[in-house]
C-alpha cells in the first residue's frame, strides 16, 4: 500500500484549495466576485454530479482507468480554463464544470482499498486514523502552498501547477503496482454478474446504489449534519478575530482549529479501538458538540485559538470512525461508490452551515454563530446515539495468518 498511499497523497492535493483557488484566478482575470461565485459553484456541482459516476464505475471495473482518464482530462480542463476564457463566459462555465466532473478520486480509491483489503478491525481503523489525519494536514497546508505558488507567480500559474500536480498523481496512483492487476473485489467481475459483465444486482442498486444499503442513510443523514457547525465556524471564526480589531490574525486562529485536530488524532487514537466504533461513534460526537461550545467562553483572540485547539481534538477521530462505518455498511463491490456518497454529505452539511452562518453573522455576532453550531452539533450526536443499532452493521473477520 505504501506507493498507492504516497501517489494518493499528490493526487488529492487540488481537493482541498480549488474553489478558493478558481475565486483567486477570475478574480485575478478582471472578473466580480459574482462571476468568480458562479465558477466555483459549477466546479461544485461537477463534484457532486461526477464524483458518484465515476466512483461507480469504479466499482465495477480497475479503478486505473478512472485514474488515468480523469488524470489527464483534470489538468487539460484547468489549464484551458486559465489561460484560454474569460470571466465568467460560457466556455469557461463549462470547463468549470468539466473540471469538477473530472476531479480525479483519490479520496474514494484509496478509503475503497483500505475497506477492501484482509486487515484486522483495528488495522483497518488504524489505516482511517491515517486518512482523518492526511485529510487535516492537506487543509491546513494546501491553502499555505497555493499562497507561496502565487507569491513566486500569478494565481493562474499557481492553480495551473496545483492542477497538473494532481494530475500526475492520479496518473501515478492508477499505474502503481497495486492497481496494475485486476484482482478479485477490486474491480473484478463478480461471480454472481450477467454475460455482459454488468453486476447482477444493478437493476435493484438503481441510481441509489449503497445508499439502499441499511443504515447508510442515516449515517449519511448524520455526517451532513455533523458537518454544518463546520461551516458555521469558517464563518464564526474570522467574524470574531474581526469583531477584536485583528482581522489579519485569523490565518492564525483557524490554523489552532487544525492543529487541535491533528494532535487530538495522534494521542486518542490508538486508545478508540478498544470499543466498537458503532458504539464510540455517538460519544465521539458528543465530545465534538462539547467541544464545539468551547468558543463560546472565548473573550479574546489568543483564548479563541485556545478553545479552538481544545475543543477540535475529537474532529480526526469523528471522521476516522465514519469511514470506518461507512466500510462496515456499504458492501465491498460498492465501497468506492460508497466513499463519495459519504464525501458528499459532509461537503453539503459544510456548505449548508456556511449558507446559514453567513446569514446569521450580522444578527447574531460571531458568539451567536457559535451557539448555533453547538446546537447543531448535539443534534447530530442525538441522532448518532438514535440511530447507533443501524451502525452496527457486520464487522468483517480478521484475515488469515500467512
């Protein structure tokens, strides 16, 4: 797994930086914050109209092929999209939109191959630790590379670099050594498929696929709403550094936020698979509303990084235990499938919360923003708590010794 993991990494770089990314470059071409707005949302709505596409057929054939392809027609959409367009026209709209369709999946190939490989549980949740971790590093770092990108060019040569640089990942990760070969649950054509190759419960997966599987619903209901107080504190955030005088701190501030998640990961981690994680799950997310009301005793910059890095210690571990469920519930032929569906719910739930908290930040303040959040967020552990006997799902035997 070591070269898959090292390329992986490489190829999810774009994933975390390009909207803000494509509002830097049309901004940078002349254009308003409405047409940089509307490029962006249609790179979302690639993302979320592309993502469950590719990942499914995925599942039915070699993962490479979708590496390979969106590898190359990722970067080619981009670059095109840089340096050929203007703001806002429709041939930039489109390739907005064909560049979010092309996102190569590095997030669902790899967490697909983790749930498909023999490993112990704890292994297993170990390898998602991993993820939550890698997910919070690129965060925090992505946007701090596209700033030294920008500061050695322009916006257009920065997202062009980050664009091929995903590319080449995608392209290295689909021609390691573990996806070269077809081998039986990664993309090998199941026993129980028709002549044509087509799986043999297609006709009932629908355009629901794994999402009919029991419990998956209401997992994804709880990511989505787990992930709104995420979005409510990108918007808390920055308005209470701001209300203190400071607006330039917030660089500072947000990277606490990060920074408590990553070590909270590193020193709880190992401890969590003492207990079934369908049975942590929900007491995880009440330390995370717990923890997300701890800004509320803020009274300054310095004591909001404090809270922030306190009270983000369960966030890595929230989101290992979900992709450790997700493996649980979603059958093995449509993990990948599986993976983005779950991707999506936390994408939605964190815009949805930066909808409602940009809303609510000039009634509220930045502390009303908050409140809301912790709301949120134990509405989420409730429903966790509620819904914990679905979870359970069928915890997969440990793999044979060599």
């Amino acid at each position: 797994m070591a070269g898959a993991a090292g390329w992986s990494v490489v190829c999810r770089l774009p994933v975390y930086l390009m909207s803000l990314a494509l509002v830097l470059v049309v901004r940078e071409q002349g254009g308003s914050y409405a047409q940089a707005g509307l490029v962006s949302a249609l790179y979302a709505v690639g993302m979320a109209v592309g993502g469950p596409f590719i990942a499914r057929r995925m599942d039915r054939t070699n993962p490479r092929n979708a590496l390979l392809l969106t590898g190359l027609v990722y970067p080619s959409a981009l670059t095109a999209l840089v340096w050929w367009t203007e703001p806002a026209t429709p041939g930039q709209l489109v390739l907005a939109l064909t560049a979010g369709v092309a996102l190569p999946p590095g997030n669902a190939c790899m967490r697909s191959l983790w749930a498909r490989i023999p490993l112990a549980e704890d292994e297993r949740e170990t390898a998602y630790l991993w993820e939550a971790l890698l997910a919070e590093l690129l965060i925090t770092s992505a946007p701090l590379i596209f700033a030294v990108l920008m500061v050695t060019g322009s916006a257009r040569t920065a997202l062009t670099t980050v664009a091929v640089v995903g590319g080449v990942g995608a392209v290295g990760l689909g021609t390691t050594r573990l996806l070269r070969t077809r081998t039986a649950g990664d993309g090998a054509t199941p026993p129980d498929a028709a002549e044509d190759g087509t799986p043999a419960d297609s006709a009932a997966r629908g355009v629901l696929g794994p999402i009919s599987n029991t419990g998956m619903p209401a997992l994804l209901l709880v990511m989505a709403a787990a992930s709104v107080p995420v979005g409510l504190m990108t918007l808390a955030i920055p308005a209470f550094v701001d209300e203190q005088g400071s607006p330039g701190h917030t660089g500072v501030v947000y990277a606490c936020w990060g920074i408590g998640s990553a070590i909270g990961a590193l020193l709880l981690g190992r401890s969590q698979s003492e207990r079934p994680v369908h049975r942590r799950f929900p007491w995880l997310l009440l330390a995370y509303a717990g923890g997300t009301a701890l800004p509320l005793l803020a009274t300054s910059e310095v004591a909001l990084a404090l809270t922030l890095a306190v009270g983000s210690a369960p966030i890595a571990l929230v989101s290992a235990s979900e992709m450790s469920l997700v493996s649980r519930l979603a059958d093995s032929d449509k993990a990948a499938e599986a993976f983005t569906w779950a991707s999506l719910a936390t994408v939605i739930g964190d815009a949805l919360g930066q909808q409602i908290g940009g809303l609510l930040v000039e009634p509220l303040a930045a502390r009303g923003v908050f409140a809301v959040a912790a709301i949120v967020s134990l509405a989420a552990s409730a429903g966790a708590f509620a819904f914990r006997g679905l979870f359970a799902g069928e915890p997969r035997p440990a793999p044979a010794p060599a």
